[in-house]
C-alpha cells in the first residue's frame, strides 16, 4: 500500500453493503467542508459556517447530473454531521453524510466526492489519521480493528479496555520504569565528576524487577488474546460409531449432523461455530476411523488426519461399552496428545474398556443419549484445554502478536541489563546500551517510532472507512 499524504481529503463508505436503513459516507481532510458546501444543499447557513458537532438535514446534488431546467439532480436526503480540526477522530475536518441504506445513494454520494476531488480512502486510513496526527497510539488502533473483528462480547469488551488505554498504560508504565532507572545511571555516566552516590543495586534491582514482572505478566496474556481474537479450532475425531456426531449436535444444542447407527455416516467434515466462554470455537466433526472403507471415506480419513494436527484442542471420543481397539490406540499414538482429551462414550451400556489402556490425557464419561448432561463435561474439558475456564479471571489486557514480540525483545534487553548491573562498574556503559534498547522496544509497541512497513501491516487489517 503506498498512501500519499495525510494531508489531502480522503472518502470512503463507512458502513457495509446490501440493504440497511441508513449508510454512512466519510470525508476527512481540508477539503471535507468545500466540497460539502458544493454538494449539499440545506437550509441556510451552508456547512461550512455552520458550528461543529452538529447536524443538518438536506440533499446530496450530483453535481454531473443536470435535471431538466439544468439544476443539479438530487441524489438522496440526507443528514449531515461535522467535526472541526482537531476535534474529530482523524483531528482534521471531517463530514459524514448520513444517507439511505442499499446499494445506490451511498455509492452515488461516494463517487460524487471523488468527482468533487476527493481521494478514495484505503483501508483503515482514517485510523491512520488517527494515529499520525497523536489522537491514538499504535496499540489503541490495534483495539479499534480487534472492536470491528470482535466475534463474541468477550473480545469486544478486551478491544474496549484497550481502546481506553489499558494496555498502552501498562507499557508506559514498564517504560517509565526503566527510564528512571537510566536516568539514574546516566547521569553517572555522563557526569562522574558531579558528586552522587555510587550506583548501587538498590538504584536498579526493584525498578528492574518490577518491570520484568510486569513484562511476564503481559506475555503470558499472549495465548488467551490469540484465540479470544482469532478462535480456536476444536476436532471432534474417533472410530466410527463412537458417538462423534452425536457429540456435535449435544454441543452445539443443534442436530447439525447427521447421527445414525450406521458406521461411517459421517465422511467428510462437519464445521459449525460455537462460543464457550467468551471464544469463538470452530467445531469440526470428522470422518470416523475404520480399517474399511469406500475412496470417499479414505478422502474424509485423509481430512480428519490433517485436521486433528491442526487442532488447538483435539476431543478423541472412544465407544466405552467396547472392550480397547486397536485402531483406538494407533490412533492415539499420533495424536497430539498435550492438547489431547479423551471421552469415553456410551456408558449407559456399560463400561468395558480399561482406562489403564489409553494415554493419561485428561478424560471425561459420557452418556450422550442425554445430551445436555453429556455434553456440560465435555464443554469443561475443552476449556481446560483451551485455558478459557471462565471468562472473566483471565482479565481484559490481553496482548496481540505484534505486542508479544516487542515484549519479548524487552524482556531479553532487561535480563541482559540486570546480568551486567549485577557485575562490576565497567559494565554500566554495555548495560545503559541495552537499556535503550528495551526502550526503543517499546517505543515502536506504542507506535512512538515506525516505519511505512509497520504501518501498512497494522492498517492493512482494516476495512475501507475504518
Ligand atoms: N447408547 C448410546 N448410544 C449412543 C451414545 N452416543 C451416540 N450413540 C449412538 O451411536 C450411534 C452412532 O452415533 P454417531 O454420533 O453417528 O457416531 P459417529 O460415527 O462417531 O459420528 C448412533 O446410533 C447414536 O445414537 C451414547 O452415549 N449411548
Ligand atoms: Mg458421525
């Protein structure tokens, strides 16, 4: 992506397409108020002397489309809403046009402001705005596109706390400590003939401390985060007949699959999303296991294959009124069993395998033809394994990749800094080097310094209007 300036006038749609009561058209740069004032017509006084943060009723003109007695054609009514530089989100002018939804008065409204000079947006570029000119850091722009992608209440309510600076705060707070701490030793180093104190363990060790603390604390948010944004995928796998399928739909509280007491009902995967606390779960049910089989089954044992070691959690169900097979274990052996749970199905005929016979993975008993009772164990386990126990206890600061490598960088510089500190005085010039360094990590995590590069990969996530 290569964005010209920030300082020309940018439109877009703001809103998504196909039928909807209103639809949103955004301007934002110097010219947002010129080109209201040629385009819409309302009541006195014209946009452009009207007060920000109000609104005016009137209709959009196509300017390019005459009617008969040669006036401009209207295109829709439509309310008009104005922020004045440097109060808006983008801190320039900006002018939304709110106007019917559907498919025509949005799009006609949007190419008569690029016929009146202004330039299509691209993706997330009034956040860009945003951010260059200081309203947001580079973390709180992140939080406007996680709001915009959030699947569950969990991850918007995440996206909100870090919008309103949760995480930002956190890493200034790390960064404030290390700078005291620098601040400290510079002035040592750069003034050895003023008269302080030597610098000592206690002039480092609990600022220091404390912030790798911190830093640890954050990283281990790492994994939640992911998933609470991006879902996990759950694989439901098995021999024929064990009651996958069945599992599917108790989980699901659907009859998504179909259940029969035929082996090998099920031949290719079944997908359906599905929420437990607060993360977006693609549950997944395979084609079931034989040593059989038509081509097509082999096709959906081949599928089943590749999707329970892709799995984040794998749920291998097994028919417990049977005494061990061997497909069972073989199976097994392949399976990626850190992130592996068992459930033996069916005891309601009875229970005639040898737990001692399967891997210790965390398992759980099951009588599916009571779905919901079934079903509830099942849901705690895959949240074990998941480490999504409740919604809640996790906290709402969790950090995203790009925030989990610079982290990491940091963390590495203080340790690093610590180890010199704790030798002789020679080492506090390497050690006042490295401290810069974990500074510089976050400096680029807060957006203070980047480059286009880093720019275009955040704001390339974004949809067009954002
Ligand atoms: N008795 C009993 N039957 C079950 C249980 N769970 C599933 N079944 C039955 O087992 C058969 C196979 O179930 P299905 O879910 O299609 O198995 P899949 O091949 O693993 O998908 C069906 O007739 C189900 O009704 C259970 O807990 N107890
Ligand atoms: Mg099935």
């Amino acid at each position: 992506m290569n964005i010209p300036s920030n300082q020309d006038t940018i439109a877009a749609i703001a809103t998504g397409a196909g039928e909807a009561a209103i639809a949103i058209v955004r301007l934002s740069g110097p010219e947002s108020f010129a080109i209201a004032d040629r385009i819409f017509e309302c009541q006195p006084p014209k946009p452009s002397q009207r007060p920000p943060r109000t609104f005016v009723f009137g209709h959009v003109l196509d300017q390019d489309a005459l009617s008969a007695n040669g006036a401009a054609s209207r295109i829709d009514e439509a309310l008009l809403l104005f922020f004045r530089a440097p109060n808006s989100f983008t801190r320039q002018d900006v002018v939304e046009f709110q106007c019917h939804g559907g498919n025509i008065a949005a799009q006609r409204i949007y190419r008569t402001l690029l016929a009146q000079g202004a330039r299509p947006a691209a993706p997330g570029e009034f956040t860009r705005r945003a951010f260059l000119n200081g309203r947001i850091d580079l973390v709180k722009a992140e939080a406007v596109i996680d709001m915009i992608k959030a699947q569950t209440q969990r991850a918007a309510t995440v996206a909100l706390e870090q919008l309103a600076g949760s995480l930002s705060r956190s890493i200034e707070d790390i960064y404030a400590n290390i700078m005291s701490v620098l601040a400290e030793l510079e002035a040592r180093l750069d003034f050895p003939d003023d008269d302080l104190p030597p610098f000592e363990k206690k002039h480092w060790q609990p600022a220091l401390s404390h912030s790798v603390a911190t830093i640890e604390k954050l990283l281990s948010t790492w994994d939640q985060g992911r998933r609470v944004r991006h879902g996990a995928v759950v694989v439901i796998a098995g021999c024929v007949n064990a009651g996958k399928s069945t599992l599917l739909n108790a989980l699901l509280g659907q009859e998504r699959a179909i259940v029969s007491s035929q082996p090998g009902t099920t031949r290719d995967s079944i997908e359906e999303g599905f929420e437990l606390n607060g993360i977006p779960i693609r549950l997944v049910d395979t084609a079931g296991y034989r040593q059989t089989g038509c081509g097509i089954e082999k096709q959906g044992m081949a599928r089943s294959d590749h999707l329970r070691r892709s799995a984040d959690a794998l749920i291998y169900v097994i028919d417990a009124s049977e005494p061990l097979r061997e497909l069972d274990c073989l199976n097994l052996a392949e399976a990626p069993l850190e992130r592996t749970a068992l459930v033996f199905n069916k005891i309601d005929l009875g229970i005639r395998v040898n737990r001692a016979d399967y891997p210790s993975v965390p398992d759980v008993f099951t009588n599916l033809t009571v779905p919901d009772e079934g079903a509830e164990p099942v849901k705690k386990i895959i949240a074990d394994l998941l480490d999504c126990q409740s919604d809640v206890a996790a906290g709402t600061t969790l950090i995203g990749e790009r925030h989990r490598d610079l982290l990491n960088r940091t963390y590495i510089s203080l340790d690093e800094a610590k180890s010199l500190l704790a030798m002789d005085e020679a080492s506090q010039v390497p050690a006042a080097i490295v401290l810069r360094e974990a500074l510089s990590y976050l400096d680029e995590c807060l957006g203070r310094t980047f480059n286009d590069t880093l720019l275009d990969t955040v704001f390339s996530k974004f949809c067009i209007g954002k």
